[in-house]
C-alpha cells in the first residue's frame, strides 16, 4: 500500500518542525499535507473495497485451528451482530491473507495519521488564539485605512483557518476506536496455523498501535488486553521487547 509509506514522511517532518520552528505558517502546511493524505487514503479504500468490503464477521470458532480459549475479547459489544448470541464472539474473516495485511496497514495508518492531525490542529489553534491575543494588546492603528485592511485580513485568515479545522479532528475519535478495534478482531485470522509466521508478523506493528491508542485514550482494560495479545502472538526467538516499543507514544496521543 503506496499511500502507508507516505506517513513516515509527514512524522518526520512534524518532529522537524517542533524541534526547529514555531511558525504557523509551517505548521498549516503540514497539516494540509496530512489532511490532503487522509483523503487519499478514503479514495483508496473506496477502490480496493469497490466490489465490496473484503472481509466479514464471523464466531471466532470459525477460525479453522485456532485455539479459541486463547482469545477472550473485551470487544464484545462492539463484534456482536444481528441475531448472534451474546456470549458469541465476532471477529474478521479475509478473503485471503493479502487482503488481511492490506487493511491492517490501512487501520494501522489512519490511526497514526489522524491523531498527528488531531496534535497539529491543537497547535495551530493554540498559537492563533495566541497571535490574536497578542495583536489586541498591541498599539491602536494610525488611521481607518489600516484598520479596515487589517481587519479584511483578520477576516480572510479567519475563513480560511475555519475552513482549515473542518470537521472538528475529535469527530475522528470513534474511527480510531473502530480502526483499532478492528486490529484486534483480526488477530485469530493471523495467528491461525495456516498463516504461519508471516501471518504473525503482519499484525504485530498495527497490534502496537492498537494498544497505544487505548493507553493514550485511558481505557486501560483494552490497552492491557492487545499487551497480552501481543505476546501471545509474538514470533518465538524474534522479539524479546516488551509491546509496542519503537511505537513512540507522541504520534499516538489524540
């Protein structure tokens, strides 16, 4: 998936620029890049899923040779469905394995990138609040000229960064919940026998991001459940850090 290897790209850039610069011209321009890549990412999707969404919920016991004591779900209200019994478990079926990994990156992608946003745009509205406050306390304007071309100005910016902060990024919240949540329902499909260690691997990055996510978000039951998971799921003699290390805190913090 191209548009994934973007992402790095855009942290880089936002590190940069909160060890280098406090211009907020600098800061709108990183995050019209990050929101111009969001919308990317929907065009992509909306593709990849035109003849339909590639994967479906199903009980967990129809995850062929997977050892359902294994996996006791803290999801239970968000994966059961329709008619399904309560003590049922969902989780996601793929049409293959290439489809899993495709989606694991999406999920995994639209988390990290959605909350740099929500951090940018909490910067960019601080510092503007900031600059206005500060232009009020500064000197009266000479004559009604200036003051009228200022205030055109102050109204101009003011469309645009409305335009800017649209939607409100916490509108953005329940998906990150639905993107993780939807992780970890994909853990039996990638930790089946027949998916080897492959199958392992792929889900244990976007696994991390999951449980950053709840930590930063306070829900600490889901946060403790993807720890667990994720050493369970873990490649034996591969990893021996603790969950999520290298998955740096500050780009997953909504």
């Amino acid at each position: 998936m191209d548009l994934a290897i973007k992402i790095p790209r855009i942290l880089e850039r936002h590190d940069k620029l909160k060890k280098s610069s406090t211009a907020l011209s600098d800061y709108i321009t990183l995050l019209e890049d990050a929101k111009a890549l969001i919308a990317e990412s929907t065009e992509w999707i909306k593709k990849f899923e035109k003849d339909g969404r590639r994967y479906r919920r199903v009980n967990l016991n129809e995850i062929e040779g997977y050892d359902a004591s294994e996996f006791h779900s803290p999801f239970r209200n968000h994966t059961t469905e329709g008619k399904a019994k309560e003590h049922e478990t969902k989780v996601n079926r793929f049409e293959n394995h290439g489809a899993a990994n495709c989606y694991l990156v999406y999920w995994m992608a639209m988390i990290i990138l959605q909350t740099t946003i929500s951090q940018l745009t909490q910067y960019v509205t601080t510092q503007y609040s900031q600059q206005q406050a500060r232009r009020k306390d500064q000197s009266p304007f000479t004559d009604s000229q200036e003051e009228n071309q200022a205030a055109r100005s102050d109204l101009d910016f003011s469309t645009f960064f409305s335009s800017l902060l649209s939607p409100d990024p916490r509108a953005a919240i329940p998906n990150l919940v639905k993107y993780a949540i939807n992780v970890c329902l994909s853990i039996p499909f990638c930790t089946r026998p027949q998916a080897g260690f492959v199958g392992r691997f792929s889900i244990l990055m976007p696994l991390a991001v999951a449980q950053k996510l709840f930590t930063a978000m306070g829900k600490e039951e889901e946060a403790t459940w993807c720890g667990k998971m994720w050493k369970k799921t873990s490649v034996p003699g591969l990893y021996n850090a603790s969950v999520g290390e290298g998955v740096n805190e500050r780009y997953i913090n909504p």
